[in-house]
C-alpha cells in the first residue's frame, strides 16, 4: 500500500481546503457530507456485492464445484470470496462475477451440488427420414458412450423437434463426471454422426437465412 | 431361436454385447423372447459388470440372479488349505513370517502336534476383505504373499529354541508388509475409461476396445501399452484384462470416480 503517497494526498486536500474554504463547523460539515456522498455511490456496488456475498451463504445459488452461468460466462466455480465468486471456463479462463448480480441477473446452476449435470448433443437432419429409427439409434449411442453416468440409472432421452428446414434431434444424458461434459458431448457427436451416416441419411443444412 | 424342448444354457452372456451402438441388438432381441416366454427355461450365465450394465441399459433383463457366496475368512481359510492339499502339500503349516502365528488351521493329522503358542495370524481376515471374497483375487494376493524362509529375527530365535519347523512350513508375509498394488498419480480418464470397459466387457481384444471406446488406434496403443506397463493389463489369448493384483484397488477407484461397478 502506497501509504506516504496516501499521506501526501491527503495533506494536500486540507491544505486545499484551508486555502479555498472557511473551516468553520458548518462548513465542514457541509463538505463531509459532500464526500461522503461521493464514497456513497463510488463504493455502492462494492457494498451490494459484500452484502449479497452474505447471503449467498445461506442460499447457496452456487457452490465449488458447480457448473454455473451467469450473464452468458459459463464455467465451474473454484472460488466464493466476499464480494464475488471465481469460475474458470472451458476455455480456462478466469471469470471474476461480483455476488451483487445474484439481486436482479438470472443465475444457471447445471448440477446444483451434485454430480448430475444434463449434456445434450444435436443433430439436424433432412426431413424425409424413419424418426423412430433414428430415435432409436441415437438413444443407443447415449446408452454406450463410455462417459455416461450409468450407476444412478439417469435417463437417455432423445427429443425431437419439426423445423420449417429439417428434423433437431436432441440427445440428452448425463456424464459420470460433470467435468468430462464437453468430451461427453465431443463423443456423443462423433458416434451419433457415426450411426447415422451408417444408416445412409442425409442432414440438414440451414437455408442461408435461418443460418444467419 | 425357439426352444428345442429341453432346458438351454448361456454360459456367458457378456460375450453377447458391446457397448456400442451396434452392440446391444442380439441381447436386446434376446431378452425380448425370454419375456414372451417362448424360450423355456434356461440358466444364464453372466460377469457380475456385465449384469451391472445390461440391467441398466437392456429393458427386459431378469431382475434377479443368483450369485455365489462370497469367501469369507473360514471358507477362504478352507480353500487355500484344499488347494495346498491338491499341490500334494497335506503336511505343510502355513505360518507368518514375522510371528510365526498360525495362518491356516493346521492339517487334521497334525493338530495335535503342532507349536500353537504363536497364536493365530488375522491374515486371511484382512485377504478376505480386501479381495470382497472373490477366489481369484485372493489367490493371486496369498501366491504374492508366500516365502520359504521367515524373517531374520524369527528363524533365529527358532534356532536358539531349537523349535524350527523349516522343513515343513511356508511362510507368508504379515498382512502390512505385503505390497498392494495402487494406481499411479496422474491417472487420466483415459487410462480410467479403457480399464472400466475392460471389467464391462471381462476383456476385450485390443482392436474391439479402440472400438467401443472410440479412440484412435495410436490413442488407444498409446493408453494400452502405458497400462501394460504399470502392471495394470494382463494380456492372455489376445485378450486385454484387468490383472488380478490390481482388481480392488481399480474397483476402489472406479467406485470413487462414480464409473459403474457391480453389485458383489
């Protein structure tokens, strides 16, 4: 901490004031009051996040090892400090988020303290298709992806989805470890594409507008 | 496939699927007959992680198997005592090599004659437990465990006391002192996921295993022979297994890491 700088500055603000104002009672309350309100507002944030930072530790909306998004920033949080909480991305990079958007921003937990985190792969298909065939080709792929969590008996699904441009299947499960999600998804992908080019079908490609 | 008349047998039912998206057709189709009934009766045999599995992953699948008993201490006791017997060594004590406490119960013959004061060794115990009671685990820990001369310290106080039964007793390390395999810092998923589709599958030949784990051969070689190496592999008839020595303390981790493991 540069303390003599600090001590400097100071000193020269009463000097200033000395100079520039009367240091009557009156005055300087007027001013303290002036300055405070500057501080206020300056450090209003940082006392919003310290305050949520409390409450946060009885309402738990995340916890180390979660998976969580805020504001578009997905990744699992390593650290909950005061004032905010530290998630580190598939990118590996570090993301400070301040406790104060847990009052008006929406928070995604995608494991909620456990090790249940839902993955989902896509695949988009040309229309004309057998939809249970492939149903059940890709409900195959997810049941013998060697990533899945299969000791908690958590359901394999597959939804599919009508677009105006082809058939979205989507191929949710869970992975053993909420940290193998992306090779979790990378392998259900790869397989699934696998299978389906097997099967001999065609995917979709989005017309030039949708795309965009 | 309708039933030919008489009971039917299926000795192995985990060499009837991969887990691969093209691996659980037959045992689908399979258990599909045996609920219609048309089949008869019949007696499957199957790997305990194999049932873990297709009882999760085929709908249809018996909901219950009967099991052998696990060896605990007296019935472990028991067989290694036969198998001893079977090698042609009915007069031999098994004994600690640092105490010299009794670790199987004497031969019938020579009970009355044997030097109990040593007590008896809580080895077979602790082997029963670490096994879970499985006979091949444990045999592959008791072979690890046997020497032919005690320690220094114990062969030479039966000198002094002129007590030394050498010629006919074979020595077994004290529990703690045995090395039990462990598996190495660093280990990635990877080494984890070839290692957890081994057990699925009770071994597998190399080239299905890139297979069903969808990993590039230079991958999979890479993984394969960094297993080997550690003493984690076995390789016998050209098929990849999970080395007995090793099994609990993989089972231990595949149970940790929340991987799949069977129920026995």
């Amino acid at each position: 901490v540069p303390v003599v700088r600090l001590l400097v500055i100071a000193a020269a603000a009463w000097l200033i004031v000395q100079q520039s104002i009367d240091p009557t009672f009156e005055n300087l309350i007027t001013l303290f009051g002036a300055v405070g309100l500057a501080l206020g507002f300056a450090f209003k944030d940082y006392t919003s996040s310290l305050i949520a930072g409390i409450v946060t530790l009885y309402e738990m909306p995340y916890r180390l090892g979660d998976w969580i998004s805020v504001e578009g920033a997905y990744g699992e949080v390593k650290a909950i400090g005061m004032r905010a909480v530290e998630i580190v991305t598939a990118d590996d990079t570090v993301v400070v988020i301040p406790h104060l958007k847990l009052w008006d921003k929406l928070i995604f937990n995608a494991n909620d303290n456990s090790r249940n985190l839902q993955c989902t792969a896509d695949f988009y298909l040309h229309p004309r298709h057998d939809a249970a065939l492939v149903r059940r080709t890709l409900h195959d792929v997810g049941l013998t992806s060697p990533y899945l969590q299969v000791q908690n008996q958590k359901p394999v699904a597959v939804v599919v989805q009508e677009k105006p441009w082809g058939t979205h299947y989507r191929l949710k499960a869970y992975p053993v470890d909420p940290r193998d999600q992306f090779r979790f998804i990378t392998d259900l992908t790869v397989r699934g594409k696998a299978a389906l080019l097997e099967l001999g079908l065609e995917f979709a490609v989005a017309p030039a507008a949708v795309a965009a | 496939m309708e039933n030919a008349g008489g009971p039917w047998v299926i000795p192995a039912l985990e060499r009837c699927y991969l887990r691969h998206p093209h691996g659980l057709t037959l045992v689908r189709r399979f258990f599909d007959r045996l609920d219609t009934g048309r089949l008869g009766e019949g007696l499957i045999g199957c790997d305990s992680w194999a049932w873990a599995y297709l009882r999760r992953a085929v709908r249809g699948c018996p909901p219950r198997a009967l099991v052998a008993q696990a060896l605990e201490h007296e019935r472990l006791s028991a067989w290694l005592r036969q198998l001893a017997e079977g090698d042609g060594l009915q007069q031999v004590l098994f004994r600690q090599s640092d105490s010299g406490a009794l670790v199987l119960p004497p031969p019938a013959a020579l009970a009355d004659a044997v030097d109990t004061t040593a007590g008896e060794s809580d080895f077979v115990t602790h082997l029963a437990a670490h096994s879970r009671g499985i006979p091949g685990i444990a045999w592959s820990l008791w072979r690890d465990a046997l020497r032919s001369c005690p320690d220094e310290d114990l062969a030479a106080e039966k000198d002094a006391e002129g007590t030394c039964e050498m010629g006919q007793a074979v020595w077994v390390l004290p529990w703690g002192e045995i090395e039990k395999p462990a598996l190495a810092a660093g280990f990635g998923v990877e080494h984890t996921l070839v290692l957890h589709a081994l057990l699925l599958h009770d071994g597998l030949a190399a080239d299905l295993l890139a297979e069903v784990l969808s990993l590039a051969t230079g991958a999979a070689l890479g993984v394969f022979s960094e297993l080997r190496e550690a003493g984690l592999l076995e390789d016998r008839q050209d098929t990849l297994r999970v080395s007995a020595a090793i099994y609990p303390a993989v089972r231990q981790h595949l149970n940790g890491e929340g991987y799949l493991t069977d129920e026995f």
